[in-house]
C-alpha cells in the first residue's frame, strides 16, 4: 500500500488502458478519481471492479479538451480531499487517415483531446502540487509519437506534442518536487487493436521482438512505478512500453 492516502486522478480511465491504470494505482493504496466523458456504464463499471479488489474511488465527469470543465472538475476534487497527489493524463482518441483526407475538425479533436487535454489537467494539478511541494504528473503518450506512423499525422502529432511538453513542465517543477514523466506503449491489446485485420496483426508481431502484444497491466505497471517513492528521482523522461518495438 506505497500510495495509501493519496489522491490519484486518472483520465479517459472507463476502460482500456486507464481502467488498467486505475485499477493498479487501486491496488497500491490510492483513493483513485475515475475520469471519463460519456460513457457512464464503463465508468461505473472500473468503480465496481476497483471496489471489487478492495481499492477505493468515485467517478468525475469532464471533457479534458473542455478547460473550463477540467478546472471545475479538479476543483471539486480539491475541495473534498484537499489535494491531488498524482494525475495520469490518460484520455485520447484517434482519427486515422491520410492527410490529404482527414477532416479539419477531426484534426482538432484529436489535438484537442490528446495534447489540449494534457494541458489543461496538468495546468490545473500543478499549482496545488507546487503548494504541497509535491506531485506526480505521468502522461501515456506513444510509440507513433517516437516514430510517426503514415495515417496518423494527428495521432503522431499529439503524441509528439506530448513529450515536448513533458520535457518543459519536468524543468519547470522539478525544484518543488513534482516529477513530470511520459510513458509510450506500442502496439496494446485495446478495443482498438481487436478492430485490425489478422494480416495486419501478424505483420505487426513480426516487428515485435517479444512477439506479443502489450496488456493494459505491462502499462499500469510502469504508470505506478512513475507515481510512486521509489520514483522519486526520475523526471523529464519517456519510457517506452513496446515489447522492443523501438529501442530508443
């Protein structure tokens, strides 16, 4: 129980990769904010599974790419508890296709909700963290943000954008104490990649030295390494979660 008495916020965590997050930051003792924007049964549904394994939580509506709600939302959090202690920038969408194709307002939503979002919740924590001298911002970037995929010029761009960001808010916390670190998974065995064709599947095992897809808990893990003590000198840094993927 290394983050008992702790307040965690967890984006985008009704499922996936976040529900797998919530769920470990759970089991280590934090009091986990579950996070999402519409999807109210899924939300519910990671509350019921952290109850379940004996973790403690409530849900928190808002739309990350909305500041306005992010900062109403955190502050209702901060008003009840006092504090958050961790944040995981989590939520994010995708909208896949050729640049030449891809629609102005799905580049926005993508932008808005990916890299606008982490913006806006980490403005949000870090005055309470700078306060407290205290903090642990991770954000899940990717491994598309590292190498670029064809198709996903506004996932990519996001992503990158992510790190970029990451790096600069690790040199402007880091002396009151606040880590600020990005972690980038490969290809994770999501809702997204269930849709892939098998031939498409197989071609990207093939470039996997471990040979397998990644699982929401090879993330969690590192997610809950970043948050807790043992992590304490560790910031600015992006940790790839990729089976070997990249090697960077």
């Amino acid at each position: 129980m290394i983050l008992k008495g702790q307040v965690a916020l967890v984006t985008g965590a009704s499922r996936g990769i976040g529900r797998a997050i919530a769920l470990d930051l759970g089991r280590l003792g934090a009091h986990v904010v579950v996070n999402y924007a519409t999807n109210t049964p899924a939300a519910e549904e990671t509350l019921r599974e952290l109850a379940q394994s004996g973790g403690s939580g409530e849900l928190s509506s808002f739309d990350v790419s909305d500041e306005r709600q992010v900062d109403s939302g955190v502050k209702k959090i901060v008003d009840q508890h006092k504090k958050i202690d961790i944040v995981v920038n989590n939520a994010g969408v995708t909208s896949d296709n050729l640049l030449v194709r891809l629609k102005t307002e799905d580049w926005d939503r993508v932008l808005g909700i990916n890299l606008k979002g982490t913006v806006h919740c980490t403005k949000a924590v870090c005055r309470g963290m700078l306060r407290e001298r205290y903090g642990r911002i991770i954000s899940i970037t990717s491994v598309v943000g590292q190498t670029g995929n064809a198709g996903q010029s506004a996932y990519a761009a996001s992503k990158a954008g992510i790190i970029g960001f990451t790096r600069a808010m690790a040199r402007e916390l880091g002396s009151r104490g606040v880590t600020v670190n990005a972690v980038a998974p490969g290809y994770i065995d999501t809702e997204m990649t269930e849709k892939l064709p098998e031939e498409l599947k197989q071609e990207f095992l093939r470039s996997i030295p471990l040979g397998r897809f990644g699982s929401g808990a090879d993330v969690a893990a590192v997610v809950s390494f970043l948050a807790s003590p043992a992590a304490g000198y560790i910031t600015g840094q992006v940790i790839g979660v990729n089976g070997g993927l990249l090697m960077a």
